[in-house]
C-alpha cells in the first residue's frame, strides 16, 4: 500500500510539468511552446535511455524496486510510457488541448485508481466510470471549450476504464490517457462548431 501511495504521488508530480509552462507563460519567462516541446522530448529521451540501461544492462537502482510493478520488472514500465504519452501529445497539439490530456494522466489517473476496488477487471465499475469522468471533465474545461473538454473526458475516461489487451500484453493507460484525451479533443474542435 506504502509503494502504491508513493506511486500515485510520482504520478501526480507530473503536473508539475504543466505548472511550469503555465507559470513561465504567466510570468513571461522565455518558455515558448516550442522549449517546452523539446524539454518534453529530452525528458523523453532520458526516460528511454534510463529504460534501455535498466532492461538491456542490468542498472538497478533502489528507486525501481519502489516505483515500478512486478510485471514491469521485465518490460518497459510505466513511468516510461507516461513520458512518452505526454511528450507525444505536446509535439502533435496545441497548449488547449496537450496541457489538460497532460494533467489527466498526472492527476486523473492516480484519482482514478484510488477509487477502483484494485480488482483485475476489464471494465471498471459504472461508479468509478463516472467519478473518473467527472475528474477528468474539471481538469479540461479551464483549458477547453465544454463540447471538447466532455470529449477529451470521455477519452481518458475510456482509457483509463477499459483495459485493451493483446493476447497477455496489456495496453498501458498511462500511453492512452493523454493521447486519447487529445485526439477526441481536437476532432470536436476540428469538425464541431464550439
């Protein structure tokens, strides 16, 4: 429970990331979208080659041992697809629509969680479903028109609630989250008038 805990806090630290970009943008500090997108793909790149060394050279660190699961021992874990998502969604969209899928992989997701029974289910319950949704809709609308934020909600929530599976390979949520949230999002804001 202690290692869970401790997971679902390294989860939400993500949102510092958004934090930074709306501090540095509120401020005036020189941190375009354009830095911010390459801060976001070195960090991907660091986390890739942090993957690489730990699966293919044998680093272990401590850290590992805490903050990965036991079937991540020996696969990419899920903090890597974490980075990846969030970095794939800043390259690929605009603020509006990147900063909120951003935040319901860092903040929805762990909420997410701690609501769910831990049951190994390929459904969430109807309860978690519209609890998880309803986070996720709070984290979009200060970023997005309500037709949008109920779409990238409803992806996340879709995401994060139904497990996607490849014969024993699970799809992790933690590459859906954001990538869903964005591609609904900018499909309402593209093709609906909002």
């Amino acid at each position: 429970m202690a290692d869970e805990l401790k997971r679902r806090l390294v989860h939400a630290s993500g949102s510092g990331l958004v934090a930074l970009f709306l501090l540095a943008r509120y401020l005036e500090f020189p941190l375009s979208w354009g830095r911010f997108q390459v801060l976001m793909f070195l960090l991907s790149l660091g986390v890739i080659a942090l993957e690489f060394l730990r699966l293919r050279v044998g680093l272990e660190w401590w850290i590992y041992e805490k903050l990965t699961r036991e079937y991540e021992q020996d696969q990419f874990a899920g903090y890597g697809y974490y980075m990846v998502s969030m970095t794939v969604v800043v390259l690929l969209f605009d603020p509006e629509i990147a900063l909120p899928a951003m935040l319901m992989l860092a903040l929805g997701d762990p909420i997410s969680g701690a609501l769910s029974d831990d049951t190994l289910r390929r459904v969430k319950s109807p309860t978690v479903l519209a609890a998880t949704f309803g986070v996720m809709l709070v984290l979009a609308l200060p970023f997005l028109p309500p037709a949008a934020a109920v779409a990238a909600a409803l992806g996340a929530t879709l995401a994060d609630g139904v497990k996607v599976m490849y014969g024993d390979f699970v799809l992790d949520d933690n590459l859906t989250i954001p990538i869903y949230a964005a591609v609904l999002a900018y499909l309402v804001l593209a093709f609906l008038p909002v």
